[in-house]
C-alpha cells in the first residue's frame, strides 16, 4: 500500500503514484521545498456586506495551498503512471474556525476530514470497507495550516483576496414526471473563499427535510464546489429555488426551478454534463442522496385491486350456494328425498 507523505507549509500534498509507486519524504523545514509553491492567501475585503459584519468584525482570512515538489514535472507526464492519488488541497480559515482536509484519486475526491466534525468522511460509504484513515493525520495538516497563517499573510503583504461570486445552477436528477418522487441538486462552484449558505425554497417559505449537502470539492484553479440536494415530488403548482449567500455577491442569489421552465436533464448542454459529478463514472453513486419516500406502482395497485374483486366474487357465490343449499335442507320435503314419502 502507497504511504504518502505529506508535505508542510500550510498546505499537504502526499503523492502516490500506481502501479509504480512513489512517496515524497517530509522535508525538514518549510524553506527545503525545491519547486514552486501555489498559495492563496489574503484577508476577506471589509467593505464587503458579507464580511466585517457579526460579533467579529475583523478581516477573516483564508489559507489554500497546494505544494509541488521538484516531481511536478514528472507527475505531469502521461506516461509516468495510469492513475495517481494525492493528500491535498486542504484549507484553514479564520472565519468560524473552518478547515477542510481531503484525499483525492484522479482528481475525483474520496474523503474529507472536516475540522468541527472531526471525522473521516468517505463520499462512498463502501469506501471505508476497503481502508480506513485516521482522522487525526487530516487534523493535523490543519493544524499546520493554521499556524502557518498569519506567516503567509505576511509574506503575500497582506494583500486582500478577491471574493469570487458563485455560479448556481439547479436541476432535477431525473426527468420530472407529475407526482414522481424527484431529487433536485443545486450546482454552486466558483467559490471563493470555503464560506458559504445555502437554502432551499419552497413557494418562498425554508425548507429543512429531505435536504442533504456535500463537503467542499476542490477545482482545479484553486476554487471551491458545492453540491445541494432536495427530495420532492413535482407539482405543477409548486416553485423551487436555491437561495446562495456569499461575500461575492452584493445581495442573496436566487435560482429558481419550476415545471415550466427549465429543460429535462437530457437536454443539457454538454458544457454542463461535465460540471455534474453524479455522471461521472467514479461518482454516479457517490453524492449523499437523501432516501425519497416510495410510491405504489400503478401496477401493484392493480394487482390487488383485481385481487380483492376476484375473492369477493367468489365469496359472494360460495355464499349464494350455502344459502341455497341449507334453505332446501331445512324447509322443503322434496329435497329430502323419495324414501321419507308415506313414512316409509
């Protein structure tokens, strides 16, 4: 089994490589790192809405790093290897203490370990059947993020990051068919920083059952993805949306999705196939999808709608028989037979 290592400065990213395996040893000290390093780093504008407002009104600010030894060159060589598995990215924020570690495979994420949570979370739960990670060793990553923080802000001059405004899109699951149990998944990528709310809306009033959430999904331009799930079952006179709060925006942002408007998920452009990772062969099971509440099949109600009918005509002639039959027994002589005639 591939041990990777990881690598500090504020950022981890352990490099496994298959069939030929390779691990990067730890360095002794931030500064033996040969090769670039990608940081992002910066504190959130306070002239924003979103930002400078609550009980901590200073700047937040947002560690993300992804650091690349002198095997980069070699890593980005096709020929290297068939897959590749990697620790990172991984982020720490000052904004309510938030942090995310992650492990990736082919670039498709398999787990994360979120800093209040405080657990390996698989995106498979077969996952954890197969292997097991300490969760500690996420949190510890972390944790060298954080104290790496205020140095990188320092370093980058304590330049302000920009607040990047998310891309929402919703759409159903499936082809919405009337009364048909549904899921509809609202798509929000493009984010930056980690630090978002998401609602869904019912005919304008908070929906809170039947909701299920994915952690954060790295891009590859250090930007951050979200995934949002609702249960419902398609009414025509119900109108959906998928409410988005975040500092890049100037006001709260509203997708809406009704029987009318949007197109069958057959008839997405393909641009938005590949930003959908439920159709992607990894990950087609792999998004937390709430139970939805099972329907009868017409067929079944037929079935025993025929079959109730079919047993109360029966009991109905059976009864019919007895009735007939014991009517005869007990009232009329000549069903008694020819030989009570005369008494002989």
């Amino acid at each position: 089994m591939c041990q990777a290592s990881p690598i500090l400065l504020a950022g981890v990213l352990g490099i496994c490589l298959f069939p030929s395996v390779l691990s990067l040893p730890p360095p002794s000290s931030p500064s033996t790192l040969q090769g670039p390093a990608q940081v992002r780093t910066g504190l959130c504008a306070p002239q924003n809405p979103g930002c400078g407002t609550g009980s901590d009104s200073t700047a937040r600010a947002v560690a993300e790093t992804d650091v690349f030894s002198s095997f980069s060159r070699v890593l980005n060589s096709p020929d290297t290897a068939d897959h590749m598995g990697s620790y990172g990215p991984a982020f720490y924020q000052s904004y309510g203490a938030s942090g995310q570690f992650t492990h990736e495979f082919d670039g498709e994420q398999l787990f994360s370990v979120e800093l209040k949570k405080r657990e390996a979370v698989w995106r498979l739960p077969e996952f954890g059947d197969f292997t097991h990670f300490d969760p500690q060793g996420g949190l510890a990553s972390i944790a060298v993020i954080k104290a790496h923080l205020d140095v990188l802000v320092e370093r980058s001059n304590r330049t302000r990051a920009v607040n990047m405004p998310p891309r929402v899109t919703v759409l159903p699951k499936s082809r919405v068919e009337l009364g048909q149990p549904n899921i509809l998944i609202c798509i929000v990528d493009n984010i930056f920083p980690p630090v978002i709310n998401i609602t869904w809306l019912r005919n304008g009033q908070t929906v809170t059952e039947g909701v299920a959430q994915t952690s954060f999904y790295s891009q590859p331009d250090h930007l951050f993805r979200k995934f949002h799930y609702l249960t419902f079952v398609p009414s025509a006179d119900d109108v959906y949306d998928c409410r988005v709060e975040h500092w890049g925006l100037d006001e709260p942002l509203l997708r809406h999705w009704g029987m009318e408007p949007p197109p069958s998920p057959l008839l997405m452009p393909c641009s938005l196939y590949s930003r959908i990772p439920f159709l992607h062969p990894l990950t087609f099971l792999s998004l937390p999808e709430p139970q939805v509440p099972s329907l009868l099949p017409d067929t079944t109600e037929t079935l025993v709608c025929a079959a109730g009918l079919a047993i109360g005509v029966v009991g109905s002639l059976v009864g019919t028989v007895l009735i007939i039959t014991g009517t005869c027994l007990s009232s009329t002589p000549r069903c008694r037979g020819p030989g009570r005639w005369g008494g002989k």
